[in-house]
DNA sequence: GCTTGAAAATGAACAATGTTCAAGAAGAAT
DNA sequence: ATTCTTCTTGAACATTGTTCATTTTCAAGC
C-alpha cells in the first residue's frame, strides 16, 4: 500500500534497469527501425540476461509496446506546449509541432502507428486512449472558431484533420514513397491548412482575407 | 531471344507455381496479416518444398514485394475506371473508389505501405514508380479545375490530396486507433473533400454554390 | 550475524522461422 | 540413349523469440 517511502535497494536496482532497458530499445528502434530491435541486443547493452527483459516486460511486445506509450506521451507533451492564444495559429502550431516531432522521430512514430501484435491480441487501451486524448488537442481552438458546431462535429472534424496531416507528413517523410524535403514538407502541410480551413469558411487572424 | 513460341512444359510448371505460390501468399496476408506469413507455410498450401519459393522469388521479401507489386497494380485499375466525364465527380470517383479498395483489401495495402525491408535495402523503384502513377491519376482532374496552376503545383496538390485521404482512410480503417464505422468513414471523406476543395475556390458542378 | 524465504537473475535449452546448399530428379538438347 | 542444364528437394544451419530449472540476491526475522 505504502509505495513512497520504502524504496528497497531491489526497487531501485529493478527500475533503474528497467529504464536502462527502455532507453535502449528506444535508441535502437529510432536508429534502426523497429525490425532491427532484438531481445539479445538489448540484454548486451543493458549489461544483463534476456531473461530479465522478459522478467520485467512479460514479452518483446511489452518492450514495443511501452516505448510507444512513451512516444505518445512526448508528443503529447509537445503539442501541449504550442499557445493557445489565437485558435489559428495555434491549428497551425499543431500540425507544424507534430511535423517537427514525427522529422525528430520517424522511426518512433512509426513504430507506434505501424507496430502490429503477434496473432491478433489486442492493443492496448491505454495507448489508444492516449493517441485519441493527443488529437483532441485540436478541439479547443475547433469550438473557439466553429462555435455553432455541435460536439459530434468537432470530433469527427478533429479525427479527419488529424488523420489528413498524419498522411501527409507520414507519407511525406517515407523516403522511399515520395521523399518530400522537409522544408517543402512544412510548406505543404501549411498550404494544405490554408485551403481547407478556408474551405470550413474560417479566416487567418492576423491576414487579411485578400 | 525468342520468348513467346516455345513455352517449354518446364516453364508452364513453373509459371503455374509461381502464380499459385503469390495467390496463397496474397491470400494469407489478406486474410492474417503480413506477420502471418510464412515460408513454410505457404510450402506446404503450394505442396512443394521451401527451397522451391527460394529459387522462384530470391528470397523472403521477394515474395511479399510481388505481392505488393500486383496489389499497387489492381488498385491503379481501379481507380483508372472511375468516370472522367465531370473532374468534381471525378475526385470524389477517386477518393471513394480508393476507399472501397482500402476497405476490401486492408491488410494487403498494409502490407504496401507498412512493409520494412531487411536492414536498409532499398525499396524496389519500380514499386515506388507505380505508387506515383496511381495517384498521378488526379493531374487530369486538377487541370481541368485549376487550369492557371503550373505543374509543380498540380503535382504537389495531388500529391497533398492523396496523402491527406489515405491518412484519412488508413487511420480510419485502423480499428485499433479509431475504428470509424465503414459508412461514416464514407461520408468523413466526402466532407473532408467538400470542405478542402471549397478552400481551393472549386465548386461542385451538379450543386448550386449556395 | 545467521537463517530463511521470497524475489529476481541467469543462461542453457527450446521453438519458430528465414536461408542455404549438396544431392537428386526432371526435362531439354543432341 | 546420352548428356547437359535446370529445377526441386529437404535436411541442416542461422537467427531470434520464449521458457524454466537453477542459482544468486536481497530483505526479514531471530
């Protein structure tokens, strides 16, 4: 019950590694993608038995499956960070934060969009949860510019535009598909908001709407 | 130099194995996934040996890039039989039509977009290629509707416009992400090309603009 | 400090799966 | 019929995820 106080030199040998263990597979996985990941290679590094990967992640998928929680989490961090002043500019804030993170961290994102379970186990909740409470970011500047929307719209509207800079920076970033320069990348993505927040009948603040 | 005349009995054996082989092996990943396939597996569906895919695809990859191939390719045809007669409905056509095959063939377009190759090989260029053609089929529409935008903007609004669909569609159809219902998804497309095609100052033409 | 019991770490062994290759089989060429 | 080429085979190998009996480590009680 009491979890604070009493830190045992086993909990903190047991965490410590268990944060060793994470910081590795996450560099390898954004270094090398996540096929390169190998059980035996994280054991090596962290300095200890594959068995103990398995002792503290139950299985390879659990290794995955929290680096990605932690993925979400930093992106969710990050896109809370862009200001909420004008609802505009903060749209625009978003998709170019989310740009700069998915440039930062291709192989990590990656990984949480295209990582699939053996056989067909679930994924978990949790992360789902997270990703879906990361696109509801754009709800607040949504309703402050679409305030006789209901809210079924504005979530459905959040998913779509979410989706849609998702697939352009995804696709954008896949060097082999279309390898789009990241400047050019950041232009599209910005020229893409232009068009279709117009197309929602909404107006830049600070331009004028010639 | 001759390859037509003389299909010798080797050569129509192994051509029926090499299409029974790709059929299983579509058939799988269709139905279980890319992480479901297996060597052996599909071995045993064509009732010969491993070493017998080995010698006909090269190596494991070879047979899911094939896969691929042809599924980049009944995709195109698909899309190249959507009516051309008005460019507005054309889109639509397009982005619909696109929908249906993500739909039908889910894990078969995973498989195109998702697929990772051992270490850092290149993806094959002509696959590459033929994703480029696939979506180059909007050029003709945007010209018709855009007639004053120069070619470097046609390609990178195209280019825009697929990314943004896909990502709405393959997120969409993500059940583990979003899991939109079918028919919804249908109708988010659609709003989310009435809405971006507006901000492009394209009207509908069978719609008054009111 | 020693004993004891629980938790964790170990790594050898196992299982699943991609890959190779020497030997044999099958077909084509003469 | 013989030879030659090509394909096929499947056992063996390599890689990698997974398990588990054994050992080690640590905390608690005396």
């Amino acid at each position: 019950m009491n979890n604070v106080q009493e830190e045992s030199l086993r909990d903190q040998k047991k965490f410590r590694r268990r944060l060793q263990i994470l910081e590795i597979a996450r560099s390898i996985i954004a270094t090398k993608g996540l096929r390169s990941l190998k059980v035996r290679d994280i054991a090596e590094a962290a300095g200890c038995s594959v068995g103990s990967v398995y002792n503290e992640f139950g299985d390879f998928d659990g290794v995955i499956l929290t680096v990605n929680r932690e993925t979400v989490q930093a992106l969710t961090v990050r896109l809370g960070g862009v200001p909420a002043d004008d609802p505009v500019r903060q749209l625009y804030g978003l998709a170019e934060t989310y740009l700069e993170f998915f440039a930062e961290h291709a192989n990590l994102l990656r990984s949480l969009f295209e990582h699939r379970m053996e056989d067909d186990r679930p994924y978990p909740d949790d992360i789902l949860q997270m990703v879906m409470d990361a696109f509801a970011l754009m709800h607040p500047p949504l309703v402050r510019l679409l305030p006789d929307a209901d809210d079924v719209r504005i979530a459905l509207l959040s998913r779509t535009l979410f989706s849609a800079v998702h697939g352009i920076i995804s696709l954008g970033l896949e060097e082999r598909m279309v390898a789009v320069p990241p400047q050019m990348l950041r232009q599209q993505v910005e020229q893409f908001l232009d068009a279709h927040l117009a197309g929602l009948g909404i107006v830049p603040a600070g331009a004028p709407s010639s």
